[in-house]
C-alpha cells in the first residue's frame, strides 16, 4: 500500500555521483568519437540548418488546464505523483492538459492500481534537466511518494555531452530523494529525435544519434539504482501522431507515453 512518508531515501548524494560517474565509464568511446567528427565536418551545414529551423517552426503554447488535482475515491490508497519537466511534460502541442501526458498517464495509473492518485505537475518550455531542477527548487513544494521526470531534448539540442545530461540528472534525482522525500525517481526515454519531421537530414540523423546517446547513458546509470528507473516506451513517431510544428508530440504521442509511463509506475514495489 503507498504512503506518502514511509519510507525514507535509499541513496545518498554521494552514491548517486559514484553510481553516474560508473555508468559513464562503460560507454562507448568510439561512436561517441564517431559522432563528434561527423560534427566537425558537417558543422557549418548544421549550423545554418538548426538556425533555419528555429526561424520557420511555429511556437506553440503550453496545454492549459489544471496543473495539479486528484483522481479516484477518496478512502482509496493513496499515491502522490509529481509529473516534471519540459515542453512535452507542460503539454505543447495539445490544446487541454486532458490530452497531454498528465492527463493520459494520471488516468491510466488510476484504472491500473485502483488507488487515489494525487498529482502536480511542473513543467515549462525550453527548460534541460538542470531548467527543471531550478524550477522545482523555486516552486511550491508538492510532497510526492513517485516523481516522473520528462526531459532531455533540450540538453541534445543545447548540445550537451550524455555525461554532462546524466551528472544534472542524479543531482535532480538526488535532491527529490533527499531533500523533498520522493521515495521513487523515473526518468522518461528520450524520443527518437531522428524521427521528428521539423528537422531536415543530416541535422535529423546527428541530432538522432545525440539523443539516442543521452537515452543509452541514461538507462545505464538507472539500471545501477534501486531508487531510479528509466522507462522504455517503444515509439515508432510519424507526421500524423505529432503536433503540427513536426517537433513535439500531438495527442496519440501523449496518450501513448503516458499509459507507458503509468504501466511502469504500476509496477514499482511501493508497498
């Protein structure tokens, strides 16, 4: 049964810094090597088309609706979720926060568990894991027993390195663990980027190759906690299941990862 204040965090600051840096040890040089020259050589093209890009994509607003509520009976169990992160964890491309990921996902958990499920969500355009951190730092505080973090196309297109994405996400995870009490961190994929119908090739293939990259870094540092987990979704985008800007996920999208993502909280030994 869930209870928001059972338990207490299985990891330290430390731990998660040694758990990162180890993950990062067993990647794979080479292709990052790989990538990086492709890069060099093909800079000015992806230069010139990255700011193309940014000039024509349209700017889509943030899905409106309420950003925090609760769903199932009220002498149920209780689970406490706090839904954070970027464009696609604030709703871009849909019109109600109903239709975005939130909505999909808090839905689903409550069918999947039977529980009450108590949510808030924080999120905002633009923002890397770090924006994230920052601005859960400086919101009001939301007392949750599961955090699911939805974020990392930012850090590709920011260009950071996967082991700069993953050392900003264990010190967001840690400070959920620690410092707000989560008893449990999950991290959303990274979609596959190379899919996106906004970005021309080669800039789609190299920006593809990155996320792909931060995705693998990602699930490998997970994979060494007890208290964090990496989410595969299996997603096969195309124009029809994306918002009309080609860059962020339209409904079908959003309805998919939020089942996704409420199958794997289901699944957590909370109890």
């Amino acid at each position: 049964m869930p209870s928001s204040r059972s338990a207490s965090p299985t990891s330290r600051a430390s731990d998660g810094a040694a758990s990162a840096a180890a993950s990062l040890r067993v990647g794979r040089p080479a292709a990052a090597a790989a990538a990086l020259a492709l890069k060099v050589a093909l800079a000015p093209l992806l230069v010139a088309q990255a700011r193309a890009t940014r000039r024509r994509a349209p700017v889509l607003p943030e899905a409106e609706g309420a950003r925090e509520g609760a769903l199932g009976a009220r002498d149920a169990s209780i689970l406490r979720v706090l839904v954070a992160g970027d464009s696609s964890a604030a709703g871009v491309g849909v019109a109600r926060q109903e239709q975005a990921v939130v909505g999909h996902f808090v839905r689903a958990l409550q069918r999947a568990t039977g529980w009450r499920i108590e949510w808030a969500l924080r999120a905002r355009t633009g923002l890397t894991t770090r924006g994230v951190h920052d601005l859960l730092r400086a919101a009001d505080p939301f007392s949750a027993d599961v955090a699911v973090v939805i974020t990392g196309v930012n850090d590709v297109t920011h260009q950071l390195t996967a082991r700069r994405a993953v050392r900003d996400r264990a010190a967001l995870a840690e400070w959920l663990l620690a410092t707000v009490g989560v008893r449990h961190v999950v991290f959303a994929p990274l979609p596959p980027m190379h899919r996106f119908p906004l970005l021309p090739e080669p800039l789609r293939r190299v920006i593809g190759g990155d996320a792909r990259r931060h995705d693998a870094a990602l699930a490998r540092w997970a994979a060494t906690r007890s208290d964090v987990s990496h989410a595969a979704i299996a997603l096969d985008l195309d124009a029809a299941g994306m918002a009309s800007d080609g860059f962020h996920p339209g409904e079908p999208v959003y309805r998919a990862c939020g089942e996704a993502l409420a199958v794997h909280v289901a699944r957590l030994p909370l109890t």
